[in-house]
C-alpha cells in the first residue's frame, strides 16, 4: 500500500514539473530565411473618384460662365434703397440690422440674406449681426460668391445621404415667419433648400384687430421672398370663391420638380440653366412634352385685380407708373384681396410656380371684390 501511495505521489510531482515546463518561454533559434515576396493585389477605387466628378476644370469652367447671366451676380447681394437723405439718396440694406423675420422680427435681420458675410453668420451661428440702424453692419459690396452658398460637405455618404453639393443648407427649412411650417423637398430636392433659406416670406397675413380689421402699410405683403410658399401652396389669404385651393405641396411643380430642377438644368450655351438659373425650355420639356404652356395665364386677372384694388382705396399709382398700398384700416375681405394681390407681385414668377393656387387667390379675390 505504501509503494502505491508512493508511486501516485511521483506521478503528481512530475506531472508538475511538466506543467511548470510548458509554461516556460523556449529558448529561441536562429532566425529563418526570409520567404519569397506575394504578388502585388489589385488597386483599390480611387479615393477622390467622385470628387473629381464636380472638382475639375471643365464642370468649373461651366459654372462660373453661366453663373455671370444671374441675378445673384448681377446685383448686389447688399441691395440699395431710399432713404438716405440728400447727402446719401440711397443706402444699403445691411444698416437696417434690426429687421428682421417673424411677427416680432426678432428670428433674423435684412443683412442675412442681404449680405454674404451675414448669410454665412446667419447659416453657421444661427443669426447674423445687428445693428442701430445707423451704418452699414457688413461693410463691402457682399456680392453674391461661390462661397456664399457653399462651405463644406455635411456628408460624404454620397450614396445614402445624397450629394450635398458642399451647400450650407441642405437640410429642410422651417419658416421663420410660421415656424409651424417646414419645407421639404426631400432627398432628391435637397439642394433646393438653399434656396428657400432666402426665398420665404417675411411676414403671414396678419390677425384682424378687435373690430375684425387690418392694419395695412405701405410694405404690406409677404416681401419677394414668396416663391417658396406659392410653390408650396401655402401663406396666401385664401377668400372663398369658385376656384378651390388645393391640398399644399400638392401642385405639379411642387411634386415632379424641384427649385434646381427648373431653374438649374441643361444650359443652351451657358446664357440659361445651370448657375444662371434661368429656366430652360429644356428642363420646361421634360414633363411638358405637348408644349410649353403660356406664361401669361394670369395677366389679366392680375390688372382686373390691380383695378378694383385701385378703386377700393387700397393701391395708389405712382408717378413711376408703379402701384403701391396705402396705409390704413381695412375690411378683411379687400385687405385679403391686396395681400394675394401682393403675394402674386412678390412671387415674380406670374403665378407659374403653382398655377393653380395662383389662380384660385386671384380670381376669388376679384369675385369677393365684386360681391359675386
């Protein structure tokens, strides 16, 4: 028995000793023979392939030809006005740093679309400068630039997120005259974004005051910022009448196009199209496949409403030949009238960014006008 306890007892400790061996670091060799070299893999995609598809020569070339037919190039970003007195006749929009947007204008001020720097404050830091009232906040002539409307890629998920073009707004816009309102044009309108940042109204259609009427001023309406919200079908006085107003973002133009889609496509030799943006019978074509319809549907509903508006007290002409409102307290039904009436002239497109809304805020306005 004891030979058996003597026997296990060995078996344990070498054991061990095995164990304690495997776990010691080897002693090392000489170094072996370097092995024969792979072959080459195949070069990846290029990494800047779809950079190169707008950052080259000829695609900057193209922009920067048509971009000296537009309007953002051709006038001064910092646009001038009366008022300066006989000394200054005119001064620029980026003193009036304490305008802004919103029934309090308080949201934002006329240097952050009036101005380049201001736009670019206004985009990045959430609002440009203000001032007094005095001097210009952003001095310089602020024309429109390349880097005005572009800053850097928010995305380089081009696939998924969708070229964002390096623009400083792509994302959708909530107004800031009715922040219970959002632009969006999608994915595929995303650059239009950029262009409803400006492109809004300053101001809705105001309450009536205890007596049910409005209070009209010489700068009543929605200002020229009204293209985003007629596309839209939205933010006009809408009288009831014999034409209905359809659901918003329901029109055509709204739905089967986009700001850039019209106004940016294919050039007919740099003078349309593209940076100019002028729009193109090529890009009118596209869905208008029968002919292009007319331009002028609405100008004569426009002078019949121009009349009556003229008759009512609510516009006065010119000397220049322009019309202009007149201050003061009106009945709700001709202050809707002058603000559609407003909203059309704003808009300058003649109703053809939404025909039909257009049309329907026209003509009903005329029919209550007349008391039909």
């Amino acid at each position: 028995m004891k030979i058996i306890k003597l026997i296990n007892l060995l078996l344990i400790v070498s054991t061990s000793m095995l164990l304690v061996q495997c776990t010691t670091d080897p002693i090392p060799g000489e170094d072996g023979k370097d092995g024969m070299d792979g072959m080459d893999g195949a070069d990846g995609a290029s990494g800047t392939a779809e950079c190169a598809a707008c950052h080259n020569v000829s695609t900057a070339e193209e922009v920067h030809a048509s971009y000296l037919f537009s309007a953002h190039y051709n006038e001064n970003m910092d646009h001038q006005e009366p008022g300066g007195g006989p000394d200054a006749p005119f001064v620029p929009l980026s003193r009036y740093g304490n305008r802004g947007f919103g029934p309090n204008f308080g949201t934002s001020t006329c240097t952050a679309c009036h101005t380049s720097d201001g736009y670019i404050d206004w985009t990045e830091k959430g609002t440009a400068l203000t001032g007094d009232g005095v001097g210009p906040i952003y001095p310089g002539t602020q024309t429109i630039t390349c880097n005005t409307c572009h800053g850097n890629h928010t995305s380089f998920d081009f696939e998924n997120d969708g070229y964002d073009y390096a623009l400083r707004v792509v994302a959708p816009v909530t107004l800031l005259a009715d922040a219970s309102v959002t632009i969006d044009y999608g994915k595929d309108g995303m650059t239009s974004h950029t262009c409803a940042t400006c492109h809004q109204p300053r101001s809705v259609f105001p309450l009536p005051n205890e007596d049910g009427k409005i209070a009209v001023n010489s700068r009543f309406g929605p200002h020229y910022g009204a293209q985003s919200s007629l596309l839209e079908g939205i933010q006009g006085a809408e009288v009831a009448g014999s034409l209905p107003y359809e659901e918003p973002a329901s029109a055509a133009h709204r739905r089967g196009s986009s700001c850039t889609s019209c106004h940016m496509g294919e050039s007919t030799g740099n003078i349309d199209g593209l940076h100019s943006t002028i729009p193109t019978e090529t890009s009118c074509v596209q869905c208008h496949t029968s002919g292009i319809p007319s331009g002028d549907f609405l100008v004569e509903d426009i002078k019949t409403l121009e009349d009556l508006l003229l008759a009512e007290g609510l516009l006065k002409l010119n000397d220049d030949g322009s019309v202009s409102p007149v201050g003061g307290t009106y009945d709700l039904i001709p202050a809707q009238a002058l603000w559609n009436y407003r909203m059309i002239y704003y808009d300058h497109s003649k109703g053809l960014h939404n025909p039909k809304y257009a049309k329907a805020l026209v003509r009903n306005s005329i029919e209550a006008l007349q008391g039909n």
